[in-house]
C-alpha cells in the first residue's frame, strides 16, 4: 500500500546475464537488513564492510558514506522473513531521564560496544580502551541489565535530564506586500497561528519597497517601525533602531560563543540569559513566562496566547503595496533587506533560542541588497544558458550577500524558512544558501492557493502522538569516529562549526568539511544527512584489540524540540573489516569479496548523488556527468569478473547488479539535466535530495512505475516504454509529481462510459484503484507532490514520457517493428546501450 510505499527495483533487460537481477531471496534478505538498521537507527552505509588498507580503500571508488536521519521513528513492523515469530520494531528509542555517561578521556558516550565490569564498576569504552567509573546513581550495580544503554542492545539512545530549561519558541513571518495573492498569504499565516503552541512567540515584518517591523503590544492602534529597503542592516543597528536593549539578546550570544564557538549553549546557559522565556521544569510557565521577551522586545515577539487578536486584526486590514507600478516594470521588493531586519530583531532579543523566519515572497528581489533582477520586465530573469555564458551579472553579488547572511543566521541558531509563489521564477537559486545552511524549509508553487501548497504548509505543522509539533530547532551534530577512522565532511542543510581535531577529521573534504562539528538549526522527521568517511592506519589501534576488528562511529545529535526540552541523542555503530571476514572454511576471505559483501546499492547512489549534486553547483553538469561516468566504469572494472577485450564475458556481482541502472537514471534525472528547468527549478529539486532518506531519494533518482489492469492485483513494472500497453493503467511516482497514465483503450472505454454500467463494475473498480492508491501517498508525502491525470498520446502525457527508458525509438523500432511498448521520439540513449557501452569500457586494459 502507498503509505508502507517501498522503492521497488526491477533489473532491466534481463536476457543480458552480465547485468541480470540480484537473486530475489538473496536481494530481499540483504535490503531487509539494511533497512531493517535503518528503522532501528535511522542510519544506511554505502559500506558496511570496511577496508583495511588505504590501497584497498582507493580501489573501492565508493566512498565509505552514512546516511544519516537524526529523528527517526520507527513505525511498528512485524518481521516474519524465514517463517519466525514476528517480532516489532520499537517505535520510539530508548529514553532516560539522566545525561549521557562520557567517557573520561575521548568523550564518547555509553554504548552498547563498551564492556562492562560489574564487581569493579567500570565500563571501558570501546573508541580509546580507556577504563571509566559508573556514576553514583550505578552504585549498586550487580548486573549487566542495570545498565540500559548495554544490556538492550540499544545502538539509539536519547537523554533526556529533567533538569534542562525550556524554552519558548519564536516565529517570525516575513510577508510580501507586492503579491498578488496577499489573501490566500493571508489565510496561510492565520492556519500557521491556530497550529501553533499558544505560548509561541510570534511578530510580523511586511517587505515591499519598504519593510514594516509591528509592534503587537497595542490592540488599538497597530504601529510599525519603516526600515528603508535599499540599506543594509546589521543586527546591532536593527536593535538600536527599533529600540531594543540588546544586553539580554548579547548575553545568550556570549554565553553560545564563551569558550568554544563549536558546541551548543547549554540550557543553564540559556536560561541565565533568557530568564524571562525560560519555564518551568514541570511543563507550565513561570511567573515570568507571560513576559517571553524582554519588556524592550517585548512589543515585537509576543505569546500567541496574549496578542492573536491584535495579529489577526493587522493581517486583515493589510493592503497591498501603495506604491503605484507600471505596466512596464516590476514591483519594488527588498526581499534582502527585510531578511536581514528579520534576523536582526531575533538575534536581538531571542539569540540561539528556538527560533523561524517564514518568509512569503510572490516574486524576485528587485531592490536592495540581494537584487536578482531589474525592475525592467524587458530584462527577463536568468537562464541557465546565461549563467553558462556569464550574461547574468547579479547573480555575483545577490549570491554573495545570501550567503553572508546564511553563515550570519545559522550562528544565531535560528531557521529561515522561504515559501514562493510565483509563476516567473523568484531568484531561489541566489536564496538558496539561506536555506541550506539553517536546516529550512523550502516550497515552490505557482500561488499560495494551490493545494499542493496549502497541504505541504499545514503538513509542516504536522504533530505526533503526544500533540506536540515535530519540527526541533538549534541542533548540534558531532560524528566521533574511532581511531581508524577520520570524517571528511557532510552534505546537507547545515552549517560547519569549524572544529577540526587532526585526529577525527580528514585531510580530504567532501561537501561541508574540515570538521566534526555542524549545527543545524532546523530539523523534522524527513531530514537526512551525508557523512563521509575515509580511512588511516586501518586494523590498528586500539580497534585491533578487539577480536572481531570493528571500528566505530558514534554521532552525537543534541536539540531543542518544540517544547523547548534539550535532548541528545546518540547513535553508534560498528562495522567489521574485511580483514576480520572469514570464508565457511576459516580462510580469509578475498578483500573484494567481503567488501562487495556489505555494499548497499541504494545508500551508495544517494552518497553519490549527492557528490554530483554539490560538484554541480560549482561546475557545469556536463563535466559531472563525465565523472560519473569515470566513477562507474572504474568501479565496474574493480568489481567485475571479465577476460580483458571480450565484453560478453563481463559480470557483476549481485550486491553490484543494480548500481550501473541508478547511475543511469542519476545521469537522466532532473538533478543534472537542465533542459526545460529554471535555474529557480533546479535548485529546488537539489534541495529536495540533500534533505530526503534513502528511500525517498530512490524515488527522485529512479521513480517508481506500478500497473493496473483487470483480474490482478497492482504490479511494478519496468521504467521503460515497453512498459507503456494501452489496456493499463500506470502511476509514476518522481516524488515531485504523481502521474495516474490512463492507455488508449482505457481512456476510451472511460470516455464511453463504461464504468457507469452495472455490468461492468470491474471496470470502474480498476479506474477506482489508482486514485485510492494515489490519495493514500499523499497523506504521508511531505512535500506534497503535483498531481496529474493523463492519457495515453495527451499533452500531459510528456510527463511520463520524459522519465521513462527510451526503450523504444524511431531510430530502433526500424530494426524490431514488433516490439512492445510506445515509440519515444528522442536521441537519447536506452539503457541497453548504455550497458553495452559500459561493458567494453570495463573491460578495456
């Protein structure tokens, strides 16, 4: 069903054996227990075997990945493989009302790995042998099951001490006045506050040619503050402007900043500066809690409890822009400068406290800092044959400015969220870094009134089973290898705390590097994050100690949730070498053998693509193809069995059979193919994929194609147009579009009305089936995808047709008159091809 929806592979053109399926019983048992590890810890490696020497390293071409989602929950699924009892996944992990237990000497945390001496109570801790006292409260410990984070085999743990200070979230919404469709921005924003907790903070900036910070402390007489929109502000000037003592927002900076700008503030420390947000540790307000802000920022961040009607009353007498526009231009929008005031006002008063700007824009950036195109509609905005050629010479500055106030943003701890509703593009490409860097949320439609946005917003509200908002806030990411092991970076939204020890992180940098250290400002149950690894001194060290020559990786994730509780959670994991594999004999196992043993297909695509994402945004995607393609050929040549010159010789083996058919579909996919994208496009669709699982992102490289038809159940079926028949029904699923494709015969029975007839119930039952199908993926899907309905040789039926394997063309049905399927009129090369390509540059010397 849609919402267990499972990324099905199907190994296609299956009469050539060199890149036939995987073994379904093998293939199943070997994806279950990558998954099965996923739902525990919410962590897949593109290697789950490691190697031990760096040559051995080198001639993986892979690099050794994690994909990683700080919020997992699993969901309760009975395991019933090999016909054993079934047995549940635990939905939440463990939870214990105390700190973390540390190591004395490397600061790794109690994990399932550490050996346990009872009589002495002692744990040594797996990562640097360094023996460790238990605390006071393990001072009658006289067994192995008093210690949870042990005994249960629980590689996810999460800390939460009683003791933590609560604090008060703050939104700020950032609206643009220029839109046309200021209403339905209206209706959003008053969903947004009958969502929210009461005891949020919220305030209100309006960007036009002009932007208007309100004060909401005065129900009769709503007054704003008018900064100009062709200035820059910094954060101290925004205070000193709006009259803010900004002691208390330094204070909580300082605190954050006060001997290590590397880790979190700790709720002691927040609560020392931000008395007045801070709450009780029972859960209620203080007496001070009224006043969430200090009383001089008090007027502009209020309790939704206190001031909902004056914010109400302000959004509805709201009126457009004033200023007149003439035919010929633009609007005037300083979107730039109402993100620095925004940014300002927060650091000013509510700095490294949980804290989002939403900003609603309906169209570009046309004054100020951050300008991304003119006022003149003659000048229409960039392509990307204009970035290509250098003929798009705001792009510099614009990018430059948002990046600046992205690293200005994410140190404050706080999330920037942007919402765009144009049907021209809007300068996303420029913003993007705003973003990326502080864990947002980005939405792309061409109103606010579109369902696809109005689902996606409340979807962001969305809540669990305690009634409790999902999103978290100022988070802190520290990934602790052992000593075998070094970090080279991390791709996804976040921002680098630039703590580089020599002896976790890696000369090599991979995306965000030189660190071990990230914050991320903004978190949900979607968010995922690449880790990548490579390897020093492999097999020594302390690890060789060990009988089963492991190394390990704990990541350590510490965050506010909505509540304004501090958790920290932490997930640890080992891995064998493949020295320490032995074959059933007892003989060592060939190097080759037990890495390829441990190689996840999927979680290595991700990681790949994600390289390609972030080389694509710093080179053109013709050159990221090529290396791609380099890659896998090298990788091919590594890991297949072949007599040099003689391609029909050339073999994979099963836990590589499907990875050439990802790099297919990668290479074709909207990530890296800019033809009819929008440089504001693209970058969305990047986004996307730095943010999603493995599961989803599978989905977005190589998407999903399931077939109806009559006396049968839904089936998957080959992503190709030999999969395109006229009696079915078919449903693509890209994540970003959902396609119910309806064939010749069956638009045409439908249109003659067939399923109206008694007689023909199972007609209207097969018609039924999809869209049911369809409405139960839109229920879990965030963000909502664009739906569309079409037939077969319709307009909208180019949707399809642009994903699918060209299996079929004009230029090879001439050879095949009879082969099944639809004809694609295009150049582009099949997969067939592709594989036969591949096989002689394989086996070239």
């Amino acid at each position: 069903s849609p919402h267990t929806h499972t990324h099905t592979h199907i190994s296609t053109h299956t009469h050539t054996p060199s890149f036939r399926a995987v073994s379904l019983s093998l293939s199943r048992f070997r994806m279950d227990a990558f998954q099965n590890i996923e739902d525990r810890d919410g962590i897949r490696l593109s290697w789950n075997v490691w190697p031990t020497t760096p040559a051995q390293e080198q001639r993986m071409v892979v690099p050794v990945g994690a994909l990683y989602t700080p919020l997992k929950r699993s969901v309760q699924q009975p395991a019933t493989a090999g016909g054993e009892a079934a047995q549940t996944v635990p939905s939440l992990p463990l939870v214990l009302p105390h700190s973390p237990i540390e190591c004395k000497n490397c600061g790794a945390v109690l994990n399932p790995y550490a050996s346990v001496d009872i009589p002495g109570r002692l744990w040594t801790c797996p990562f640097c042998i360094q023996r460790n006292p238990f605390p006071h409260n393990y001072a009658g410990l006289t067994h192995v099951s008093q210690v949870p984070e042990v005994a249960g085999a629980c590689t996810t743990v999460e800390y939460a001490p009683p003791q933590s200070a609560l604090l008060t979230p703050a939104f700020l919404f950032v609206v643009d006045v220029c839109s046309d469709h200021l209403s339905d921005v209206k209706d959003a924003l008053l969903q947004a506050v009958a969502l929210l907790p009461e005891n949020a903070l919220v305030g209100l900036i309006t960007v036009g040619r002009s932007v208007h910070v309100y004060e909401l402390s005065f129900e009769l007489c709503p007054k704003a503050y008018v900064f100009h929109g062709n200035k820059i502000y910094k954060p101290d000037a925004v205070a000193r402007l709006l009259g803010i003592n900004n002691q208390v927002g330094q204070a909580a900076f300082s605190a954050a900043s006060a001997g290590s700008s590397s880790t979190a503030p700790t709720p002691a420390q927040l609560a020392a500066a931000h008395n007045p947000h801070a709450m009780s540790t029972g859960g209620g307000p203080t007496p001070s809690a009224a006043h969430a802000v200090p009383s001089s920022g008090r007027r502009f961040l209020m309790p939704i409890s206190e001031c909902q009607f004056t914010l109400e009353s302000i959004l509805e007498d709201l009126q457009k822009d004033p200023h007149p526009v003439q035919n010929n231009l633009r609007p005037r929008r300083c979107t730039g400068t109402a993100l620095c005031v925004a940014s300002g006002l927060l650091r000013a008063v509510h700095a490294n406290s949980p804290g989002r700007i939403m900003t609603f824009v309906g169209g570009p950036c046309t004054l100020g800092p951050g300008t991304v195109v003119s006022v003149q509609l003659k000048e229409t905005m960039r392509s990307h044959h204009d970035l290509e050629k250098g003929k798009a010479p705001l792009v510099k500055p614009a990018t430059q400015f948002y990046n600046a106030l992205a690293e200005t943003v994410s140190s404050h701890g706080h999330v920037v969220d942007i919402f765009a509703a144009s049907l021209d593009q809007m300068g996303m490409m420029e913003m993007a870094s705003v973003v990326n860097m502080t864990g947002g949320i980005m939405l792309m439609a061409d109103e606010f009134s579109h369902p696809m946005f109005r689902g996606s917003f409340k979807k962001l509200f969305d809540k669990d089973a305690n009634g409790n908002m999902k999103m978290v806030f100022n988070a802190t990411i520290d990934v602790r290898p052992s000593r075998e092991i070094r970090v080279c970076g991390a791709i996804g939204h976040l921002a680098s705390l630039k703590q580089k020890n020599p002896a976790r992180v890696s000369d090599t940098e991979i995306g965000v590097g030189g660190t071990h250290q990230w914050r991320v400002c903004g978190m949900d149950d979607n968010t995922s994050i690449g880790f990548y690894f490579n390897f020093v001194n492999q097999g020594g060290g302390p690890a060789s100690g060990q009988p089963s020559r492991q190394g390990f990786i704990q990541i350590r994730t510490s965050y506010y949730n909505i509540l304004g509780q501090y958790i920290t959670r932490i997930t640890t994991l080992a891995r064998h070498f493949c020295s320490a594999l032995a074959a059933a004999d007892g003989s060592p196992l060939d190097p080759k053998v037990a890495l390829s043993s441990g190689f996840d297909q999927e979680a290595a695509s991700v990681l790949m693509a994600r390289i390609a994402v972030a080389k694509a945004n710093v080179m053109g995607s013709f050159d990221v193809i090529r290396w791609l393609d380099r890659t896998l050929i090298h990788a091919c040549k590594e890991f297949g069995t072949y007599n040099k010159d003689d391609p029909s010789s050339f073999q994979l083996s099963q836990s590589f059979g499907l990875y050439p058919q990802f790099m297919f579909h990668l290479r074709r996919s909207c990530f890296l193919q800019n033809f009819n994208n929008s440089p504001d496009e693209t970058t969305y669709y990047r986004y996307m994929l730095n943010r999603e699982s493995v599961t989803n992102s599978m989905t977005m490289i190589q998407p999903t194609l399931e077939a109806f038809t009559f006396r049968q159940p839904p089936f998957p079926v080959l992503l190709s147009s030999t999969s395109l028949a006229k009696d079915r029904i078919l449903v693509l699923d890209t994540f970003f579009h959902v396609i119910i494709w309806h064939g010749a015969a069956i638009a045409d029975w439908r249109n003659q009305g067939f399923q109206n007839s008694p007689e023909h119930s199972e007609f209207k039952t097969l018609l039924e089936a999809p869209q049911q199908e369809v409405d139960e993926l839109l229920k879990t899907r965030f963000p909502l995808p664009r739906y569309i309905v079409c037939d077969q040789g319709t307009s909208q039926a180019r949707f399809l047709l642009a994903i699918i394997d060209p299996a079929n063309t004009y230029s090879t049905i001439s050879s095949n008159p009879s082969a099944a399927g639809e004809v694609i009129g295009t150049d582009d090369v099949n997969l067939q091809v592709f594989h036969e390509h591949l096989k002689k540059l394989a086996v070239a010397p």
